[in-house]
C-alpha cells in the first residue's frame, strides 16, 4: 500500500528483481522556542553565595547611597551596587559574576584595566556586603534607605 504523499523507491536486489521501499513523510516537528534569557539579578540571586541575594537592593557607601538617593553626592568617592551594576568612583561598571568570596565586573577604559575582580563578603552585622577593592582599599557597603 503506498499512502498519499509517500514516496516509493525501486532498489535493485539479487537476481534482477526489485523491492520497492515506501517511505511516509512525517508530521513537522514543533518549533522549538530559545529559552528566554534570565535577568542578570536572577541569576546572581541563583548562582552565588549568601552576599548575592543582599546584592539586589542597592548597596552603597555613604556618598554612593546619597547618588542612588538624588543627594548631593562627591563622585570621586562613591561606591555602590544597584541593579547589577558598580558604581566605582563614578564608573559605572557591568557586574558580570559573583562568586564565593569574588565580586567581577567589566568597566569603562582601556582594555587593559576594563576588567575588575573585587572581593565581596557579608558585613559584619549581616546587613551589607564588604568590598576589597583592587588596590587593597576596603569599602563597607549598606542598604541605601
């Protein structure tokens, strides 16, 4: 029997003689849809350490907390996180990883000083997250309310 929309094949056998091989196409598979892309937070939030979580509301110094406020701030010596960004002395940086202990982030400049690797871990109190900034320098980090 050859179904509607098959298409039938001879192929020589021994002796001369030929099988016919019949073959029905199939239904189309479903498109398959890219997953959607998770947010830089989330996956922060999923991936890392217990100061990852405390990094989704905006953490600052006292003059980064008063940029993310709409205060009067001095640039020279802020530091902030919000949204999945650092502000690093009024650079705004991309934070592209936080690990145990490891807080990394592309920036703007030169090549050779784009990429950042900072140490992060819990305040004290439980409340912010310290940095250990590249040069060795040490910020506190708190919950800009």
């Amino acid at each position: 029997m050859i179904h509607t929309g098959s298409r039938a094949r001879t192929f020589p056998t021994d002796a001369g003689s030929h099988q016919i091989l019949t073959t029905v196409p199939h239904a189309p598979s479903p498109s398959r849809r890219a997953p959607n892309p998770v947010p830089l937070a989330l996956t922060l939030l999923l991936l890392a350490s217990p100061t990852t979580a405390q990094l989704a509301a905006p953490l600052g110094n006292p003059d980064g907390c008063a940029r993310i406020l709409g205060e009067e701030a001095t640039k020279e010596n802020e530091v902030a996180i919000v949204a999945g960004h650092l502000n690093l002395y009024g650079a705004i940086c991309q934070i592209t990883a936080v690990q145990t202990g490891t807080l990394m982030a592309t920036c703007p400049g030169d090549a050779d000083s784009r990429k950042k690797v900072l140490g992060i871990a819990r305040s004290a109190d439980g409340t912010g997250v310290t940095l250990t900034l590249p040069d060795g320098s040490v910020e506190d980090l708190v919950p800009c309310e």
